[in-house]
C-alpha cells in the first residue's frame, strides 16, 4: 500500500466520489423496486363524497339505449348511455368534480365534468349554463337538454351520459347505487 494512501490515525478515510454515487443509485433502485409498478404517489384523498354517483336527470331515470361498447376501440358501439329526458329538462352533475369543458362539438352542446375520483363524465346535448372550470357536486345543475338533438334514439328526446377512467368507456349505469354489478359475499 502505498504511503500517501493510508489514512491518518483518528481520521476516517473519506468514500470516492464513484461509490458514494454507487451507493446513491443502489437506494434509489431498491426504492423502485418496492413500488408497484405504476403506482402514483399518494396524493390528498378524494373527498368522502367522490365516488357518489347519481343521475343526471331529475325524476327514476329510463335507458333508451344501454351501454354497448365495442370488441376493439377503434370499431363503432355506444360508449355511454341514453336516458329518457325531456326537451329543456334540467341536466345535473352525475358527482363532485369540475367541469372541465362546456361548449358545441360537432354542432351538438357537450358539458364534461372530471369528477374527483378521476372519471370524465360528458353529457350531450346540453345547452349549458357553467363555463369551465366551475366547481360543481353531485345534482348541481349543468344545464338544459337540448331538445331533440341526440336524435335517432327511439322513445324521444334523451340525454347521452358517458364515462371514462383513462382512455376506457365504462358503463355509467353501473355507477349507480344499487344499479352496478351484484356482488356475492359469503355467508357469516
């Protein structure tokens, strides 16, 4: 060993720079794999309220046309709902969140609201009384339908009701207490 190299008595000999960032990364790595993959990190949690959906109508509520998604996201299907509504009925927020856009797609009045939960609900044809960016719960009213411009729905004038989580439509029906898939517990 070389002379120069020895550490002085009482001292303590200082890590390279090299295993020092070794050591870091090694950390860092152990960190990472602890984590699920694709989990986010924890952020402020939703409000107790979050996941309460309701419909966006006054009154039980009538499917026209249920929930049809497509085999393949790319093919044609219905990716919503349409509910029995009257022309100029009352339209209202499905749950808490903020209306994230208000305003005509395609000639067609759309309101969308991302709820605090982290699904999107659009709601069509809606003449809308919020801009952007109002903070809403669950029955605030939204806006008017339309009148008949979801047309092609036999029954009458309806509502079209869809939700997202992502990029994938999810069946709104089943968001509803006491209308989503039965669950089997077992026995006490």
């Amino acid at each position: 060993m070389h002379p120069s190299s020895r550490a002085r008595p009482g001292t303590a000999r200082r890590p390279t720079r090299p295993l020092v960032a070794w050591v870091v990364g090694l950390s860092l790595g152990i960190a990472m794999a602890w984590a699920a993959p694709g989990a986010a990190a924890p952020g402020p949690a939703p409000p107790a309220d979050a996941g309460v959906y309701r419909l966006p109508l006054d009154g039980p509520g009538r499917v026209l046309r249920p929930f049809d998604p497509p085999p393949r996201p790319w093919l044609a299907g219905h990716r919503g709902v349409d509910l029995s509504a009257p022309a100029d009925g009352q339209v209202r927020a499905p749950a808490a969140g903020v209306v994230s856009f208000a305003g005509l797609v395609a000639g067609r009045g759309v309101v969308s609201v991302l709820h605090d939960d982290g699904r999107r609900s659009s709601l069509e044809p809606v003449s809308a009384t919020l801009p952007a960016g109002t903070r809403v719960v669950a029955g605030d009213p939204l806006g008017t339908v339309a009148g008949d411009a979801h047309g092609g729905v036999p029954g009458g004038p309806a509502l079209h009701w869809g939700v997202r989580e992502g990029d994938v439509y999810v069946d709104p029906w089943a968001l509803l207490p006491g209308r989503g898939p039965v669950v089997l517990l077992p026995l006490p």
